[in-house]
C-alpha cells in the first residue's frame, strides 16, 4: 500500500506539545502493531463508555489500512459502535519521568488515538478473516493453529471494521525537562523504564503438548528488557 | 473509612460474563492502587475521545473514595470534562489466553470502569493535595522529594476529583475454557502471563546524584517477576 501522511483534522491536531505530534503514518502503524489492547471508546445515552478489548489490524484493507475489532453481538459497546463515531486509543507507557519538580514529572508513552464511524462486518469471508487478524495480533501464526469458529461461533460474534483514516499520533521520550532555575536543586531527577513482558508459557492443566514454536517466539519477543 | 459494596447501576451492571463482576469495593480499590494509568473517555462535539492519562487516587476523600486527575488548562479533555458524566478505565493486563478453539480465546486482566460528573478542585490545599496524590501513586514517596508545585504552575494546571461511587470491576483469570467436544484436538492451550515490569533506573545526564531509596523501592517493586 501506499501510505499518506497522517493529516490532522479539527479533532486530530494536537493543540499542546505540538512536538510530540507524529505526522508519519508509519509510525501510527508501529504503535498498533507494538500493542496487544486498546482502550474504545463509544458514547452511551449520552455519555462516554471506555472498555479495554483486543484487536487486529489489516494495512492492505481500504485506502489507509483497516483496524478491526470484534465483541460479542449482546455487548453494549458493539451495538452501539457502527452508528457512532467512536475512538479507539492505543498507549505504551515507556517510563515514568522524574523531574526534580512535581510540575514536571511526565511519562514516555506512545499512544496513537483513531475516529471514525465503524462498518459492521457481515460479509463471512472477511468476518473470518478479521477475527484471524485479532488472534494473529495476540500471537503471529496463532490462527492457522486453532479450531477455526464454526457458524454458531460467527453468528455470536460482530466484528466491526474502522478505518485508519482519521488518526493522530503522540509519544514522549528522554529524560526530565526541568527548569533552567531548578538544575541544581539536590533532587535525583531521571527516568525507571517500564517494559510489559511475557512469563513461562504455563499449559493448561488438561494439555500436556510440548510449547509449540509460536508460543515461544510470542513469549521471548515479550521477553525481559535487555 | 467504611467500604459500601458496589451497587451496579444501569450503566455499570454487567450483561454478560456475569461471572466475571466483582461487587466488592475493595477489589475496586486494589484495581486503583495497582495501577499506573487510566483511559479517560469525555464527549466532545458528540464525539467520545479517549485519552490515556495518570491519577491519583484518596480512599479517605468523601463517602466513597475520590479519583484525582490532572491536565492542562487547555486541555481539551479537562476543559469538556466537569460539565458532564466522564468515563474513567483501569485495566491490568494479565496474560493471553490461548485456547484449542480461536473463539474462546481471551485474556486475563482486572479492569475498573468508574461513571461520574467530576468535580473541578479550586481550593489551594486540595489542589496541591491531589497533585501530590498522583505523584505519590506513580512513585510513592515522591512528593515529598522534588520541589512542589508554584503559584504559576498550579494555576497552568486543572484538577479533577470523581468520587468512586459509581463503579464496576470485572476481571477474568485462570486457563482457557474450551468446549467439551474440543478437549481432544491436537492444539497447545495455555496461558503466556503478563506483567508489567521496571528497568533500572536511569539518572538524567545532568545528574550526579545516586538513585534514592524510594526510586529503588518502585522499581523493585515493578521487578521482574518470580
């Protein structure tokens, strides 16, 4: 695909730390294929409703890439996406930076805010394929080493397609910024990193199948920072 | 202080997986005080927006505990906030779940969703209380090791209170459920765990000084897991 630039709409622009804004797609792209969850949210008789949930992402699906969510078809969030716009936000914390002022004590994240109003997936193929994006996401190659969902499973399931159209980037990084007059205050200022980090895969009580290749490769790609 | 159970409201009973609602405000408390961040959702211009953001929180603060979040002035998400019902969302990713059949893959996590109309905090002293509150809960001890906010910067800076009164926890853990008939198929099904973990400390460039204890204690406490 070819990507544009991320173009900024009323809703989009950052209007404070201008210069944590990213204006390259390709960095959209890298915060959600870093992340495991992101944060919807749908407005609810009127008032916002925020639910953590996973999801997949397709960047060949539309003219900007396509990311995918799926719920069950009773979830009040699901029902009420596809009339809505809605926002889905995904956010790395990368640290906790500590200033020798209280003011200007931050964090380094990436975080990447998408809206739009969301299709409701029906065509079978692409429900199918969608809801392979989500399980590949938590673990590349997962899908393909499942029982796949029989027709009960679909029809349980609404998948909603949203495009990454109208999305806007912000991250933080390096150390405190502290000011000019506070430098030799006797304050340690820096930052502690924070990584999220996967443990020994643990079989489940009734499996006694050696952790397949895939399994693995998921949990050292997560593994302890270096 | 007393701790009242939750009492579900419309918004906050949950419809499904009803297995997975905690109706103790304790499990609420410990969701707060383990975590880093939050995901506030506000409507603006009918539109939810959803902004990963640290708090604070004071269980001894009115009847049910008090939230504490902070932003600029001009943030969009503060300005819009104190004039309607705000979502605010914790949640603690625990581990992927990995089931023999791709839907009833999940994951483990614990995550709170709190409702309520905030409350802009104008007093001084409660003002400079919240701000020392979320600092404290990203690294407890540190308020009082860095120099306090000023005039000028307590009056860049807007504080929101929410009471914790209206609030829902739910939270899944253990292995995968797969259905009886699948209990055979030749597929690996487990958990990969998650945690959330701290590297060492990094001094800014401009500082000499050696890492202070309560900066070891956060970071050890976010230690690799065992």
């Amino acid at each position: 695909m070819t990507t544009t630039p991320l173009q900024p709409t009323d809703r989009t622009a950052l209007r404070r730390s201008k210069e944590r804004a990213a204006t390259d797609r390709q960095e959209l792209y890298d915060v959600l294929l870093d992340g495991m969850f992101c944060h919807l949210g749908v407005v609810v008789d009127g008032a916002p409703l925020v639910l953590p949930t996973a999801y997949g992402v397709d960047l060949d699906e539309g003219p900007d890439g396509t990311l995918y969510l799926h719920g069950s078809v009773a979830a009040r969030s699901v029902v009420a996406a596809p009339q809505q716009t809605i926002c889905v936000t995904i956010t790395h914390a990368d640290g906790l930076v500590l200033a020798r002022s209280a003011f200007h004590h931050s964090v380094n994240y990436r975080s990447a805010v998408i809206f739009g109003v969301p299709r409701l997936v029906t065509d079978p193929d692409e429900k199918l394929h969608a809801l392979n994006r989500i399980v590949d996401h938590l673990v590349p190659g997962r899908s393909t080493a499942v029982r796949p969902p029989n027709r009960k499973e679909l029809a349980k399931t609404s998948v909603l397609a949203l495009s990454l159209t109208e999305a806007s980037v912000k991250t933080r990084s390096g150390p405190a910024n502290d000011e000019e007059q506070d430098l030799d205050l006797p304050y340690w200022t820096g930052v502690i990193p924070l990584h999220v980090v996967a443990g020994e895969p643990e079989n489940n009580p009734d499996c006694d199948l050696l952790v397949p290749a895939h399994i693995r490769t998921r949990a050292n790609l997560l593994g302890a920072p270096s």
